[in-house]
C-alpha cells in the first residue's frame, strides 16, 4: 500500500512543526506532497470534479437559474437514479455498438498503416487523399451515410469506423517509422530477414504508438455512434439524448450525457488496459 509522504524537503517539516499550520491545514500539506502517482491520478480528477459540482451547485442557489435551463446537480443525479435501468439498456447498446466499431476501425488502420509503410509509391498516392478526406466537416456526411447505408445499425457502425480509423491510421504509421536507425543496422548485420525485423522490432517499437490511437479512436467510435443516433436512432443514448432535449426533460438529458461519458471512459480505460497487460508481457513500454 502506498503511503503518502512529503518531499524531503526543510521547509515542509518545518512548515508542519510550526503550530501556524492547522491540523486540517497538515492533512492538505501531507496530500500534496504524497509520492503516489497512481493515488494523485484517481484522487485529482475526483477533487476537481467535486470542486465544480460545488461551483454549480452555488450558482443555481444563488442566481436562481431556470431548471429548464440548467437544472442544478441534485436533480441530475436524481434523474439518473430514476432512470438508470433504462439508460443503463441505453447505453449497452450504444457501448456495443461503439465496440464493433472500434475493433473494425482498428483493424482497417493498423493493416492500411503497415501496407503505406511498406510501399512509399502507394503512401506517396493514397495518403494526401486521406488527409483530404479527413479535413472534411464529418457532419456534412453524416446525410450521405443515411443514403448509403440506411437506418439501422449498419449506419452508426459504418459512421463510427469513418470518424476512428484516421488516429489509429496515422499512429500505426508513425510508430513503424519510430524504430531506432541502429536497431535496424544491427538486425541486418545479423541477417534477419524482413518478417523477423518486422515483428520482432518494428512492431513492439510501434505498439505504444498504435495503442495511442486506439485510444483516441475509441472516443471517435462513441462519438461516431451518438451522432448516427441523433439522425435516426431509436435506441441508445443519443437517442435519449434527443428525446430529452425535444421534450424539453434537461435533467433527463444531463443524465444521459453523465452515462455516457462514464461509458466513454470504461471503453478508454478498457483499451488501456488491454496496453498495459500486453506490456507486462512483453516487456514492453506504454504510453
């Protein structure tokens, strides 16, 4: 177990033995200086969060905001109580969804990655045209995807892939040219042929690279979902979302929004830590 500490330092110890220092005031010294990084990463982002919970909180008590504008925190996490079985369906299916798309998505970036990289002549052709069609406003196509691909599941699928695969594209592409020159040099000198370089070298060089862009593709592949879901969706949680902003429900909709970014983190988490188990097998870095 971790414990927290205060830097060696004098001016802490003799800040804490001075008796100007509260005993509430030492607790807060001793929670800065604490050596845990794991401890500050889960403790920081839940002080900062509850820091402008507390801000809102205030603001609806003393401006009297219309709770049909924004109603305060009380009445978010009470409609989400309420509603939480339903959403929690919701969010299942707007998660599975997200799922599918992201393990197409990765799968499409990271062969596309090694087969530009294998062939300059082909990267040197396909890729500007990529960029080309990733500068596009992706809402703008969003009524294109309708017509090609319907209403059904195959739309937010197809709509999610379109917004996650460029991260994990241009990740993939840039860990495979990350490699150290002298790595290579050495795998030559010892006549390794190409595969073996590849997979051997190449590939774990890469891999934080790639993980990198998985994890930034799996909030384009909820985020992908929900969109197609704001067009013609009947289930999930941008349809919920919808459905709450028409009938004018803020609450609903705040709650919504709640589930689904806690549902966005939990797929984000999850890739990482699928990174960090495959690190731990081979011994490799993470990012």
């Amino acid at each position: 177990m971790a414990r927290w500490q205060l830097p060696r330092n004098d001016s802490w110890h003799a800040m804490l033995a001075s008796k100007a220092v509260s005993p509430a005031g030492v607790k807060i010294l001793r929670w800065i200086g604490m050596r845990s990084s794991s401890s500050r990463r889960i403790v920081l982002p839940l002080l900062l969060a509850g820091l402008l919970l507390l801000a809102w909180q205030l603001l609806m008590t003393f401006h009297k905001v219309n709770p049909i504008v924004l109603p305060g925190p009380g009445a978010v996490f009470d409609s989400l109580r309420q509603n939480l079985p339903f959403l929690s369906v919701q969010g299942y299916y707007t998660v599975q969804t997200s799922l599918v798309a992201l393990l197409i998505s990765s799968a499409i970036g990271i062969s596309a990655g090694i087969i530009l990289i294998i062939s300059r002549r082909l990267k040197d052709a396909v890729f500007p045209n990529i960029v080309f069609f990733e500068l596009i406003p992706k809402i703008a196509l969003a009524p294109l995807f309708v017509i090609w691909f319907g209403t059904g599941i195959e739309l937010r699928i197809a709509f999610a892939v379109f917004l996650s695969v460029f991260p994990v594209l241009l990740a993939t592409m840039a860990g495979l040219t990350a490699t150290d020159p002298s790595v290579l040099r050495l795998c030559r000198a010892l006549n390794a042929s190409v595969l073996q370089t590849f997979f051997l070298v190449r590939l774990p060089y890469a891999a934080p690279f790639i993980f990198s862009g998985i994890k930034v593709g799996s909030t384009m592949a909820m985020i992908g979902v929900v969109i197609a879901e704001f067009l013609t969706g009947n289930t999930g949680l941008g349809y919920m979302i919808m459905f709450a902003a028409t009938n004018l429900e803020t609450s609903l909709m705040l709650s919504s929004i709640l589930l689904l970014c806690i549902f966005g983190m939990a797929l984000f988490w999850g890739v990482e830590f699928v990174e960090r188990l495959l690190a731990k097998k081979y011994e490799a870095p993470v990012a």
